[in-house]
C-alpha cells in the first residue's frame, strides 16, 4: 500500500464516493485523493459538490463537462441500434464508459499511482467501470472499496459518515440507491427491494424527472421530431443539439408521466434486482425513431435490426461498449441510419404515447399499392402465382406425408 501516493477517484457525491475519500487516506498511507465528477446532465447534483469534495478530505475536484460527448458518441448510437436491456433504457450502463474514459485521461495527467471508483461487489457498474479502465490503460492500477472494506449496508455507510463528520444530502429514511444522468434516473433499495411493494410514484419527493400518470394534464400534449439519419436534429421545427432535444423531451415527458419503468432484472452477476427507472425523454426519442424506421427500413433489414439490438443492449449492460463485436454492431446500425430521415408527430397523455403522424422523403411506404380501393399499381391477380411458388415446399412436403401413410396403411 505505501505505493500508492495519489489516487484519482470517479466522484458523484453521494453517499459511496463520499465515505471513499476518508477511507482511501486511513487505508493508503493519507494519500492523496483527486475527485473527478463527469458532468452528464445530472442537474442539481452538482451544486455545493467541490465544498463536499474538499470538506471529504479531497485535494481537489476536476468538474468535466462531458454532456455532449456521452449523447452524440454513447447514447444516440444506442438508441439508433433500438437497443434496450429487458426493457431498460440503459441510462447507468452507457454512462460508465464515458466517465472511465475522462478518469483514466486524469489519472495519467496527474501522474497518479491508482485509481478508485465506488460500485458495490454485488452490481454491474464494477464491470462497466474497470473494463473501460482497461481498455484505455491495462496497467492502471484499479481500487475497489466495496470489495475491500468491511462496511456491509448503507447505514453503516451513513454511520461512517457521521462519525467523520461528511457532509451528506441523504437522510435514513430517503436512502434510496440513485444514478441520475441527462437520459434517466434509477431508484433501488429500501422498500423496492421487495417485488411485492409497489412504488411510490404519488408520494412527495419520490420522482424527479417525472410525474405520476395520474398527476399528469387532462390534456394530451402533442410534440413533432426531425430526424437526419438516424439522429434527431430538431424539436417543432426548431434547430436543436441532441443533448437539448433530451432536455426539452425530459420536460414535456415528465410533466405527462411519460418513462416509468419498474422491471426485476437479470444483472451480469448472476443475481436478479428490482429497479425504478425514470426515461420520459428518452422513451419519448426511441419511440419516434421506431415510428420512422417503420417507413425507411425494407423489412429483412428492419427484422435483422431487431434481432441485434438485443446482443448490442446486452454488450452495453455487460460493459462491453468498447469490444470489437459492439463497434462491429455500430457499423452495420450506422448504415442502416442513412435514410432514416424525416418527422415524427406524437401525442401524450397520462403516460402514453400515440403515433399522430410520420412523413420521410426515403419512405417505402406507396399508398397507391397499399389502398384497399380499387385500382392502383398492385394487380391482386398476381397473388395466384406469388403463393404456388411460395407454398410449393409446404405442398411438397404434404404430398411426402400422404403417399407414405399410404403406403404405411397397406
């Protein structure tokens, strides 16, 4: 341990990052600890951080701006794949590699001798997290707490923190396990620990970027999306950044319950977990992006879309963002995306949403031949021929079967 002089740490605030810095100084020779906090859009978690950083026992905290870097280079890829895990938006999952990255970028800038991160021995984030740090620096010496201390639950996290004097934003009672980023929230722990329980989503305080359906307006809300291969590029008709589109999205998803998900998971580890996650801007993007591939994408390619979007979703809940079969997936989503352009009208109300629209100048979609009127371009005549060749195996094989019971009655 006397190695080790000078520890970057990846630092949220909360409760597990907070108690880190006091106990990597007990338990590293009072080495030198530098907070590195990668600004994803978590809005205000940010607020008095440095104080609480430096109060912890931190040397100094870098605060990077990483918002647009992790919706152009991790999040809109992902949503152009359709990718999801078991109907989890993956808002935790891709948001790890994109903080290893910056850390690791530290970590060698301030010639430190390690690095620390603060996920449990039980969780999916210490494989996100340790095999981007691999992938940017194999030698990099990695420290991991919740597999070394002997702290076992959060309260004696908070105890550990009382003791120490570490400023905390939490209560006992409001301890819920949170990861909040410009694409989702998630909640674990407490009572949702129990399937049985059903979440609070009334109760005062609970939801953050959302309301319950309930709570929401009597009046649906309609919203129009532009998209240019694959990547929205503008809200009602108005020019905008994509990490803006998911901000404005949040706000119109929010306020009409749009993006609650309560799903048991199957994580990495082998064991199941209940989570509550919040998404309504990002239900909101891949709904519209489903709509308009429905137009643009001939049906093999759609199909075989799909299918790979669930081995792509799996790659980025397993940590594998930067493996040679997730870059490989990326290619082939990036050229089905090229004419994936065009506008999506959706209509919102209580936790819904409903198609109310979509136009593409690539649309395949010929309502001439699609018309149940008469006339048009489709000679339903032709339908005679198209099913005596289609069906010839199916009718092959029936003949197969009847000559050999037959033959077999006999």
């Amino acid at each position: 341990m006397s190695e080790i002089k000078k520890v970057v740490l990846a630092y949220s605030g909360g409760l597990d990052t907070s108690i880190i810095i006091p106990w990597l100084k007990e338990h590293y020779n009072n080495c030198e600890v530098i907070a590195v906090c990668g600004n994803i859009g978590q809005t205000g978690e940010l607020d008095g951080l440095e104080a609480r950083a430096r109060a912890s026992g931190a040397s100094k905290l870098y605060i990077e701006d990483l918002t647009d870097e992790f919706v152009d280079d991790y999040v809109i890829p992902t949503m152009q794949a359709g990718a999801d895990y078991e109907g989890y938006l993956l808002g935790t999952s891709f948001a790890r590699p994109v903080l290893a990255k910056r850390v690791v970028e530290i970590a060698k800038a301030e010639g430190a001798d390690a690095v620390c991160h603060g996920s449990t021995g039980k969780g999916n984030d210490q494989v996100r997290f340790e095999l981007a740090i691999m992938h940017f620096d194999p030698r990099m010496k990695i420290i991991t707490p919740w597999r070394e201390w002997d702290i076992q639950s959060r309260d004696e996290e908070i105890d550990y923190a009382e003791a120490h004097h570490i400023p905390l934003k939490i209560t006992r009672e409001t301890n819920y396990s949170k990861d909040k980023n410009l694409w989702h929230l998630s909640h674990e722990g407490l009572d949702l620990e129990d399937p049985g329980n059903e979440p609070q989503y009334e109760k005062q305080g609970f939801l953050e970027l959302s309301v319950s359906p309930l709570k929401a307006p009597d009046t649906p809300e309609y919203l129009e999306l532009t998209f240019e291969k694959g990547v929205p590029t503008a809200l009602d008709g108005k020019p905008m950044k994509a990490s803006a589109i998911i901000v404005a999205l949040n706000q119109m998803g929010g306020r009409n319950g749009i993006g609650l998900y309560d799903v048991v998971e199957n994580r990495l580890v082998g064991m199941k977990s209940r989570g509550v996650y919040e998404t309504p801007g990002g239900t909101i993007l891949y709904h519209a992006h489903q709509v308009l591939e429905t137009l643009t994408l001939d049906k093999p390619t759609a199909h075989k879309k799909r299918e790979l979007a669930i081995t792509f979703g799996e790659l980025v809940y397993d940590g594998q963002w930067f493996s040679p079969l997730r870059k490989a997936l990326s290619a082939f989503v990036t050229e089905t995306q090229q004419h994936v352009t065009g506008k999506v009208r959706l209509k919102l109300y209580k936790g819904n949403i409903f198609n109310a629209g979509v136009w593409s100048p690539y649309s395949l979609y010929s309502q001439e031949i699609a018309t149940f009127d008469a006339g048009g371009s489709y000679c339903q005549s032709d339908a005679t021929g198209f099913i005596q060749l289609y069906g010839l195996p199916t009718r092959v094989q029936a003949v197969v079967d009847q000559k050999n019971e037959e033959d077999a009655s006999c």
